[in-house]
C-alpha cells in the first residue's frame, strides 16, 4: 500500500494504529536519514521518537487532494519537529573526553598571556602545547559548542563550571558567541511573528528559510506552481515589513548590514525603495547562518 493510501487510511478512521505503523515502518530508512544530520544535537534514539511524532503531525495536515509526495510533504513536518525538541531541550553537549583538552588549552592560553603579555597566535599555542593546527581547531570549536541562548549553563554535573568558562580568551571568539545569543534572540522574535502569519505564508517561510527549499520545491509539495510559490513568499516578507514588525527586527540589526544588504544588487537610486525590505531579509539571513 502507497503512503498516500495509507494517510487516507489513517485520516479516514480505518485501522489508525496498524495503518501508522505501517506508514512508520516503510518509511523508516528515509525517516533515519533525517534525523542522523541532527545527533550532534540530541541522542538519536529521542530524534527518532520525535520523528514519529513529526510524521503524525504530517498525517493530520496532508491533503490527498494536493496531489504531491507524502514523505517529501512530511519531511518538512519531521524536521520542524526536531527543531523544535533540540530548541526546547538544548543543552551544552560536550564529549567528556574533550574537557581535559579545553582545560589544557586554556591553561596554556593564560600562561602564555602571564609570560608574554600578549595573546598567542594559533601557530604558537599549537607549538606551546604540542598539538598541530587541526586539533587546535576542534578543540576551540568544541569550546563554543552548546546552548546558544545561555552562557550560564553549567558544563558538567560535577562542574562549577559555565559555558562562558570554556571560551578562549581571545576577544574575537568571545564576540562570536555573543553574535550567536543575540541572532537567537532574533530568531525567538521571528519565528513568533512569522507563525502568526495568515494562511500558507508562515509555513511557506519556514520551508524557505528554516530548511532551505527551493521555491520549486516548495510549490510541489502543495501541488502548484514555481510563481504560487513565490507570491505567498513575497505575501509573507511584506506582511513582516509592516513598520511595526520592522522596528521590533531592527533593533537587533546593526545599520551597516541593512545597508549593504538594501544596496546589494540594487543601486543607491532605488536604496529608498529596498531599505525597509531588507530588514527582514537580513533577519532571516541571519537565522540561517545561526543554526543550524
């Protein structure tokens, strides 16, 4: 039996748990492959429930008479889902076996700093310490992972220690950590406004933005064309221009980035025109920059 015969199935009331968990089981390959590119994020046996949980959510939207793929139209819904369980269950993740090396860097950052005064290059700290560039590199990526929204946020049950701890001393990627709270910070605000967009134009956003589709995709999940596509997206982003939506994003935009952004591929004759537009482009730009 199709998926699509199935979610008719379903959805009509005919044998719902035998019927869903054939639709689970048919599509599992596909549905793993999905929530694998999260597990840096979560423990893959939760991506895998709440993949299922995504699935039934798909179950209840798909409309058989839109003639379009059931599993490409649940993907979108799966993805949605595991996004939003990391987003609620973030936490700072760092391999146990990866603290020691923090600790060795950072003590050899300071007393670099107390010896010379100054701060060490990659080259010399990787000589300091007796790594290559490489394992530096892992090792400072490893230093910045965790939540985003939080600096606070205690590394290890038996650990005083913070995420705010565990970044290097160099200014640079301290700034960069903060770019990160603050673009969450702009994503908590957009995405609130975007789901209370009317119609199709929140998830027609969500589908460009959040997970990267094309407007051909997106047009075939519904069932029309490239241009229907492209006119909920335009629908979408002037609804977020409104002046009121735009003076809440602003605030967490620097006036250069607009700027350039108004400017690019335009010219300064129709800058006018494209400045208030460019405000939510950025902030979606920025969301997807972020995550991720």
């Amino acid at each position: 039996m199709t998926n699509e015969q199935l979610v008719i199935r379903i959805k009509a009331g005919t044998d719902v748990t035998e019927n869903m968990q054939q639709l689970w089981q048919q599509n599992q390959g596909f549905i793993f492959k999905i929530a694998i590119q999260y597990q840096s994020l979560s423990e893959l046996d939760d991506l895998i429930q709440e993949s299922y949980f995504g699935l039934c959510k798909a179950v209840d939207h798909y409309n058989p008479d839109m003639d379009a793929s059931f599993i490409h139209y649940a993907s979108f819904w799966i993805r949605q889902q595991l996004m939003r369980y990391i987003k609620k269950n973030e936490t700072v993740r760092i391999p146990e076996h990866t603290h020691g090396k923090i600790r060795e860097y950072k003590k050899a950052v300071q007393q670099w700093q107390q010896r010379y005064h100054r701060e060490p290059t990659e080259a010399e700290i990787s000589d300091y310490i007796g790594i290559d560039g490489k394992t530096l590199e892992e090792i400072k990526r490893s230093a910045l992972m965790g939540k985003i929204g939080s600096l606070d946020v205690p590394v290890g049950e038996e650990s005083d220690g913070t995420l705010y701890d565990l970044i290097p001393s160099g200014m640079d990627d301290k700034e960069d950590v903060l770019n990160k709270v603050a673009n969450e910070e702009l994503a908590e605000v957009l995405w609130g406004m975007v789901e209370e967009l009317p119609g199709r134009q929140s998830e027609v956003l969500k589908m460009r933005f959040k997970e990267n589709m094309k407007l051909r995709e997106i047009g075939a999940v519904y069932g029309f064309s490239i241009d229907w596509a492209r006119q909920i997206e335009n629908k979408g982003l002037r609804t977020l221009r409104n002046p009121k939506r735009s003076r809440i994003l602003r605030e967490f935009l620097d006036d250069e980035r607009i700027y350039n952004s108004a400017l690019h591929g335009n010219g300064v004759s129709s800058f006018s025109n494209t400045w208030t537009s460019s405000t939510e482009r950025v902030a979606l730009k920025l969301y997807e920059s972020s995550v991720l």
